[in-house]
C-alpha cells in the first residue's frame, strides 16, 4: 500500500543532505565531507521509494542495491551503476581513515552533487505525481 507521507519525510532528509552538500561545495569545505552528504542524500531519496511502496525500507548504505527497485519503479535517467558505486564508497571508506581511504577531487565531488541533485528531483516529481 503507497504511503506518500512516509516517502516524502524521506526525501525532507535527502534535502536536507543535498542542501548541506551544496553550502559545503560553495564554501570549499572539505571533500570527502561533502561526498559523505552527497552519499546519505541518494541512500534517503533511494529509501524514499521503498517507503512508498510500503516496502521494508533496507538497513543497507549499499546504493547500487536501493537503486535496483529505485529504477524499477521510478527509471531515472541517466544513471551510470559505476557512479552509484564510487558513490557508496565514499560513505563506506570516507568515514574512517585506512587502506582504502581517499579524499575525492573538487571536480568529482561536483559532478556528483549535480547527479544527486537531479536524481532526487527526479524521485520528488515521481513521489508528488503519485496519489
């Protein structure tokens, strides 16, 4: 059974990630701070979904496993897995220092708000058309 007001309290959080992630970028915080926002605004703007659908929600950082049921619904356009990969890294390894640990770019961390940014418009416009 859909529950619209449990998917957009979701996406009230992916915003709010996605709006942290934006004041972060323009003052020249930090990267892999601004990755880790990117990261928990997709992973929410995913959840939002299955919270809609009355799915059990998935206690998964894991966005390539969120966006399978994400773009079986939704098809959001122009979405590499690639990207949703290194994407979830950032949250899996940028977190705590170690062998796997890497700081990303300006430049990448940019691109990805971009995708984040039209990906949870995408699921906003999807959630709100649905009654």
């Amino acid at each position: 059974m859909p529950n619209k007001t449990y998917a957009l309290e979701w996406l009230e959080h992916a915003g709010r990630n996605l709006e942290t992630a934006r004041l972060l970028i323009r003052e020249k915080h930090f990267t892999d701070s601004i990755a880790i926002e990117i990261q928990q605004a997709l992973e929410k703007a995913f959840k939002s979904v299955w919270a809609y659908y009355g799915v059990r929600v998935p206690k998964s950082h894991s966005l390539p496993l969120l966006f399978n049921f994400v773009n079986e619904k939704v098809k959001p356009e122009n979405v590499a897995i690639e990207d949703l990969i290194t994407i979830s890294d950032y949250y899996e390894t940028e977190r705590y220092p170690g062998p796997k640990y890497f700081i990303p770019s300006r430049e990448e961390v940019e691109n990805y708000f971009i995708l984040a940014e039209q990906l949870v418009t995408q699921i906003t416009i999807y959630i709100n058309k649905r009654d």
